[in-house]
C-alpha cells in the first residue's frame, strides 16, 4: 500500500513544478497559493483645476474600470485553474485508489497523457493572461497621453482667464476710486452740520445724561456694596430690627430701613424708621391717626359706664399696614418700647381728681397688644387678666370735670415691649351728653435693650430751668404749658408756664390778677398815685415766686407785655383836648423800673382812651425791653377821681413784635400765631372782658393778622437773591476755579455765621443723594460756626423732584434729627431758579452751583470722602453781600 502513495506524491510534485514553470516565464506575472498577482506600472496623475476637472475625473474613473475588468478576468482564471487542479487531485486520487492493480506502465501511459492536457491548459491561461497585460499596457498609454493634451488645454484657457479678470479688476478699481471721491465730497459737505449736532448732543450729555449716569452708577455701586448683607437698604436685604442693622453696619443713620422680624420671606417684609442715640438703636412703629375731639358715644347717656373705643373707631390703632405676625415678632425680638398719648378732655375724667385730689375711681385704662393693661391704682381691682403697668403722668389737665373748659393729659407708657403698643383705650366718665373727648398716639419706640422709664424733661418729676432750656433738650415740640425750676433747686417750687416753642422757646408768665372795670376811686380827686395804694388796689403779681422770677429773668435777654386798659372818662395816653401827654398812665415795672409815656419801648398802637366822656373806650399799650424791665407791677393813673371814672386793665404775655422789627420773619409769624391764639379767648361770648374792650381787642387781632401777611410778604422778597445783592452796601466776590482745593463750608460760610440765628439755604436741586449729604455737611458747619445755643431755625426752599431721594422722608428724617440740637427745620416747596444761602444777620451769599461746589471722586477711596477741604472744586463763583436792617424793612 505505500507504492500507490508514493506513486501519487511523486505525480503531485512533477505537476506542481511544470506548472511553476510554466508561470514563472513572464516576470510581470506571480502564482503564489493559486493566486495571481499584476505589477501594475505606476501612472502619474496630474491635478487639473477650473472646467477640465470634470475630464480627467472620468479618464480615471474609465481606467479604474478597467483595471476592474482585468483584475476579474485574472480571478476568473484563476478560479479556473484551481477548479481544474482540483479535479485532476481528485481523479489521480480515484485512480490510485481503483487501479492499484494496474500495471505500472499503463499508471504512467495514462498519468503522463493527463500531465500533458494539464500542461496544454495551461499555456493556454498563461497566454490569455499575455494578452490581457498588453491592453493593460495600451490603455495606460492612452490615458497619460489624453492627460497630457487635458493639461496643456487647462493651461491654455487659464490663461486667458487671468487676462480677463486683471481687465475686470482694473475697471472696478477706476469705477471705486470714482465712487469714493464722489462720496468724499459728499461727506466733506455735511461735515459742519454733523459736527454742530455732535455738539449739541455733547452738551445734552455732559448736563443732563451723565450726572444722572453717575448718580445711577453711585447708587448700583452702593447696592453692589451692600449685597447679601441684610442692611435693610432694599427689601432683599431687609433686617430682622434695626437693632440687627447696626450690628453689621456701626455707622447707622437716622432713617427708613426695610424690616423683617419674622425672618420667612422678604416678600412681606415692611419699611419702618430707625432711630439711634449714640450706641442705643431703637425701631419706630409709626403713629395711629388721631381721635379728633367730640361726643363718640351715644349722647342719651345719663350715666357713666365703661366704653371702649376700638369698639366704634378702630383705624386710631393702626399702626401702618405692619402685618401682624411681623408685628408680634418685632415685639418678641423687643425688650422694652416706649409710648405716649396726648388726650384732650371736656368734662371727662382720665387720671387724677380734683375734688379728691386723689386719682378718680374709675381712670383710663390702656390695652397693649398682647393684653397687657396700662392704667392707675383705682382700677387694678377690676379684674385685669394680664400684667398691669403704670403710666408716666406728664401733664394732667383732665382732672376737672367741667365741661366748659378744655383740658389736656399727657401719658408717658415705658416697659416691656410686648405690653405695646396701645390697641384700645377704656374710658368710663363718659355719661353726660355734653362730655366730649379726642386723643393722639405717639410712635413707638422699640429697644432690643431694656431702660428704665424716663422721666419727660419740663414735667412735674423732672423740670427746665426755662422753656428755652425745655426746647433745647428736644422736649419742646408744642406750644403748651410745662414746669420749670429757674433756681434749680428741688423740684418742689417748680413752676408751671407756657412756652411758646415754635417761637424758639419762649417762657411766658401768667398774671395772678386782672383788674376789673369800675370806679377805683368814685371819691377822691385826681393825680399820679399807684393803683396798690387806691382803696382796694393791689399790686400785680404773677405765678412764679420772686426768686425763681429773678433767676428767670436773670437768664433771659428779652421780654415783652401788653396792657389792654379799658375807660370811661378817664385818660390813659394822650389827651385830645390839650393835645398834652401830660394825663398819660405811669407804671412800675420789675425792679420798680419806672415806665413813662417817654420811655423807650413803650409803644401805644391803640389809643381811644383820649377824651372824658361817658364812651367806653379802649386803650393797648405794649411794652418792649430788657429782662428786668418786665413785667409791669403796677401802674399810676392820673385821671381817675370821681364817681365817674372807670378803668380795667387786662395784663397778657405775647412776644412777637420784637422780631417782627429786626426783620427775623420766620420767628415773627410763629410768635404773631401764639398771639392771636392767646388773645382769641379774650373776646369769647364768656370773657369778662367789658364789651369795648373786646371789640378792641377784636381789632388788635385784625391788626396782628393784617401785620402777619405784611410780614409774609417781607418775608418771599427777601427770598428773592438778586434784589438783595442790588441793595447791598459791599459785596465780596471768590471765584474758585476747576479743580480747586481748600474750601469747606466752614471755610466759605465761617464768617458769616456770627450773630446769626436763623439759616435759610435756597436751593432748588435737593433730590440727589450727594446733594442731600452736601446739605447736612452745611448744617454741621452751622452748628458748630453759630453755636448750638444760638442756631435757632433752618429754612429750606426747594423744588418737588418726582425722581432722586423721597424727599418728603428725607427731610422728615432731617427735621427729627436738628430737632435734637434744638434746631427746627421748616421745608418749603417752590418753584424758582437762584441759588442762595441767606442768614438773619443781614448776609446773603449767592451760589452760582448751589451747595454742590464739589466734584465727584474719581476712585471710591480717598483724601476728601470726608474732609472737603482735600476735594476737589467745580468752577463757581460765590457773592457774598450785606444788607442792613433798615434796608431789609424798606
């Protein structure tokens, strides 16, 4: 069996190499495992650009196609190949397998005649494949020739395209240079007007569109400052007190603040004022709407019971549109608050009685918020369910129960937050038709630190030294009565006055007698004798004893009375018939200073008691002098002796014609208004007054409401600048040049100061915020120059602004905040151009740029942010001027 095998690897391998060599004749051509393998020369091709692109792309793809055909041909071949070698193997195979018996030499006859068809068939491959090379071979040649001719047409057209276009080109550059210079010209002739317009727009800018850029830059710059801080600058940063805001900002002001003391959203977050004195910071409620006087209850009422007044009006005990559970949650964040209330009363009983001279049973009962009850020692037995506290009395006029007089009580609450604010009031001698009543209620102060109760100054328990010294501690806000101690010893010998604190802090002093109409001396004869040595005559004396009155007029510098002397056949003044002053009253004033009818400041403006006649007639005398002078004791009639003759001589206290002369005419009509409301209720239907003496005084009070519109008027020229510059008798100019350094306001304003008690700033751009600060750099530069003692009033006068700071709570919060240095600011709106600062001494200074002299800074750091003496100027010029009094009354 191993011959056969043998026989069969040894055909195998004589086919293989006749084969191979047979292939291997062409040494393009390679056999290896069956497959058969070209040589393909390599063909160079040429890029083309531009249109013949397209013309070679389809020579080469015609190429690829046919390199595609002869690659399938060869695969077609040689799967030939393969098919007939395998079938040979396989019929050698069969043929060994079914002839092994056959003799030698037929297994070779037969395996040689194979051998040679094999070989045959494959010359004849061998040839196909030769023939296939050289079309191969042929069509190369056709395409690099036919690329050849494609590149030299490319080139050619290429060319002239490139002529065409530098000819194109060259005519849009002639046609563009022409279209310039037209448009050139055309620019060149419009250049005048565009140039005037730009200027125009740059003015627009510089005045109006950048100082309202930088103000809005200033004020983002601010809020960017203040971000994520809860300052309470805006509602997202609101605080939970004002207490929490000057924990993280030391430098608090006085001002409106945005609060949220129950700390879940800022959405209900409220604006209340902030109020802090030195280290102690306090959150202001604001006040409820007052209870105007009147009958609230039902007026068939025969008898008193206990009534509540939420139960009719509860809008009086609003405090704002605080919602309440902020309102509680301030309270709790609150360790003490502070209240008052003022209640004006007729024939109603609140606190103390003066028939008991003990408190009334049944007083006024106070409820705070939570239901703490506020009220006096007779009514603890009713059963209260919360807390009962004790109010502050600080003034008790209620204690009468006379329903023809008016009265006032004054209640200062102090304590535990949560016992505020007042939300209902229990009044209980309310029962007679005629009974009538009115309150107002007070701010609320809250602390988050506890004090004990403070003593009102100008009360009972703590008295000034003078109404003066009351209106310069800040206790003086309305004109009404309070308790001095001129000696200041104790407080047992206080006295109580009426101040006129609008005025400035004026004390006045009530008379204890009046001296009735009649015939003091029906049977003597006439001649100069004091009315203390007539029958029944007396000296004048007033309510202060004499040496708390020394005191008093020792610290006063002015004084001034009027006498109002009623007559019937009696002269006071001047004598008609004689034309003779020589009947004329003689007084005494204080310090038995003698008083004649040719005394300095003694002055007649109403004299009707000049003929002896059976007329009833009237006579006013007004005096005006030094402390010392005043007040008259006593006076000396020479015409009055017989049956005949009557006098009556009304004494009164009214301090207004004084500064009406110096021309200060804001304290004039503050002092004119205290006037008319004392002499007023001298011609009430229930005076005792004779009846001409009212219809005198009914005159006197025309006369003193005709002198206040004359004084008005005084008053808005003199506002007018310009016509006080032309009056003036010497003008002193400064012209501060851009970028100037070393003017402050006590710098420019210092010398103007003295002797000056009232400030008047015109100016009618105050709606910026650096505006404002500029104005309150000004007031610190006038208390400190004029003396907190002397700086009595500033005035403002300015536009409305709808833009800028609310300029309604701005100035109210300046206003409480000179109130303090005892200072009062009346803000005035108007509409007017000039620009002044003008002072009661006779200067006036005319500001070209207001108080804003002053550039802005050019870095938010640096020398000047406080001290403006370092900052740098605006060009301005600054005219300073003088009148005299006397011009200021021309």
């Amino acid at each position: 069996m191993a011959l056969p095998w043998l026989r069969r690897g040894a055909v195998l391998l004589l086919l293989l190499t006749t084969v191979w060599s047979g292939l291997g004749a062409e040494p393009s051509m390679e056999v290896t495992e069956g497959t058969i393998v070209m040589e393909a020369t390599d063909v160079e091709f040429v890029v083309l650009d531009g249109n013949y692109r397209t013309s070679v792309v389809q020579m080469r793809n015609a190429l690829q196609a046919n390199i595609s055909s002869l690659a399938g041909t060869i695969a077609d071949t040689n799967q030939q190949l393969n098919i007939s070698l395998q079938a040979t193997i396989r019929e050698l195979d069969e043929l060994f397998t079914n002839s092994l018996n056959v003799t030698a030499d037929t297994i070779s006859t037969n395996l040689l005649q194979e051998i040679d068809e094999a070989i045959t068939h494959s010359q004849l491959v061998l040839s196909q494949l030769n023939e296939l090379r050289a079309q191969t071979q042929s069509n190369i040649s056709a395409l690099a020739e036919a690329a050849a001719t494609a590149r030299s047409v490319l080139r050619t057209e290429t060319q002239a395209n490139f002529s065409a276009l530098a000819e194109t080109e060259m005519h849009a550059r002639n046609q563009l240079r022409e279209e310039a210079h037209a448009n050139l010209t055309a620019l060149q002739s419009s250049n005048q007007e565009v140039t005037d317009q730009l200027e125009a727009d740059l003015t627009v800018v510089t005045e109006t569109t950048l100082p309202a850029l930088s103000a809005r830059v200033d004020e983002v710059a601010h809020n960017l400052s203040t971000i994520l801080v809860r300052d309470g600058s805006s509602r997202g940063a609101a605080a939970a007190s004002c207490q929490a805001i000057f924990n993280v900002n030391l430098g608090l002001t006085n001002g409106t603040y945005w609060l949220d003391p129950n700390g879940q959203s800022t959405h209900d977050a409220v604006q209340l004022k902030c109020e802090r004195v030195d280290n102690t910071v306090y959150t202001v409620l604001p006040a409820p709407p007052a209870l105007p006087m009147g009958g609230h209850f039902s007026a068939d009422a025969s008898a008193d019971r206990w009534e509540s007044v939420r139960s009719i009006n509860d809008t009086v005990f609003q405090y704002g549109d605080i919602p309440d559970d902020q309102l509680r949650a301030l309270l709790a964040r609150s360790s003490s608050g502070r209240q008052s209330i003022q209640l004006d009363c007729r024939g109603v009983i609140s606190s103390l009685w003066d028939d008991v001279d003990w408190y009334y049973e049944y007083p006024v009962v106070l409820v705070g918020l939570s239901g703490e009850v506020w009220t006096f020692p007779t009514a603890d037995d009713l059963g209260f369910q919360g807390r009962v506290f004790r109010p502050n009395i600080v003034f008790d006029n209620c204690s009468q129960n006379h329903v023809d007089e008016l009265g006032l009580s004054i209640y200062d609450m102090e304590g535990p937050a949560t016992a505020l604010p007042i939300v209902d009031m229990w009044l209980s001698d309310i029962g007679n038709a005629n009974e009538s009543f009115g309150f107002s209620l007070s701010e609320v102060r809250l602390s988050e630190a506890f004090q004990g109760p403070v003593v009102a100054y100008g009360t009972r328990m703590r008295p000034g030294k003078s109404c003066l010294d009351i209106f310069m501690h800040g206790y003086g806000s309305n004109d009404t009565y309070y308790y001095i101690d001129p000696n200041g010893g104790l407080r047992n010998d206080s006295v109580r006055v009426f101040c006129n604190m609008t005025g400035g802090g004026w004390t006045g002093i009530a008379p204890l007698e009046q001296v009735p109409f009649k015939a003091w001396n029906p049977s003597g004869t006439d001649g100069y004798r004091f009315f203390s040595l007539h029958t029944g005559g007396y000296e004048i004396t007033y309510d202060m004893a004499d040496h708390q009155l020394d005191l008093l007029l020792a610290s006063s510098s002015e004084a001034f009375q009027v006498l109002t002397v009623a007559c019937q056949d009696a002269l006071v003044y001047y004598y008609d018939s004689s034309n003779l002053y020589s009947y004329a009253f003689r007084y005494k004033g204080y310090n038995d200073v003698l008083w004649t009818y040719e005394s300095d400041g003694l002055n007649v403006p109403v004299d009707n008691c000049k003929a002896n006649d059976a007329t009833t007639r009237s006579t006013v005398v007004e005096f005006t002098g030094t402390p010392g002078d005043l007040p008259i004791r006593d006076f000396a009639p020479r015409d009055m002796g017989g049956a005949t003759e009557f006098i009556g001589v009304h004494f009164s206290f009214v301090w207004a014609v004084k500064f009406d002369k110096e021309a200060r005419y804001d304290l004039a009509l503050n002092n004119y208004r205290v006037a008319l409301e004392l002499l007023v209720p001298c011609i009430a239907p229930q005076s005792t007054l004779p009846v001409d003496m009212r219809g005198n005084l009914q005159q006197r009070i025309r006369d003193y409401m005709s002198r206040a519109e004359i004084v008005k008027e005084a008053a808005r020229k003199e506002r007018l600048c310009a016509d006080q510059a032309a009056k003036a008798h010497s003008a002193e100019v400064l012209h501060i040049k851009q970028n100037d350094v070393g003017y402050d306001y006590q710098t420019l304003f210092g010398k103007y100061f003295t002797g000056a008690q009232v400030v008047t700033v015109e100016d009618p751009y105050l709606y910026r915020p650096h505006q404002i600060i500029n104005l309150v750099h000004f007031f610190e530069a006038a208390l400190a120059g004029i003396g907190r003692d002397n700086f009595k009033m500033a005035v403002v006068r300015t536009k409305h602004q709808q833009d800028g700071v609310n300029q309604a709570e701005v100035f109210a919060g300046l206003e409480s905040n000179l109130q303090e240095y005892g200072v009062r600011l009346v803000v005035e709106y108007e509409d007017f151009h000039d620009r002044c600062v003008r002072f009661d001494n006779g200067y006036i200074i005319g500001l070209g740029a207001g108080l804003d002299i002053y550039l802005r800074p050019e870095r938010q750091f640096q020398l000047g942010m406080h001290d403006y003496r370092l900052r740098k100027c605006r060009e301005t010029r600054i005219v300073a001027s003088y009148n005299s009094r006397e011009d200021r009354r021309t």
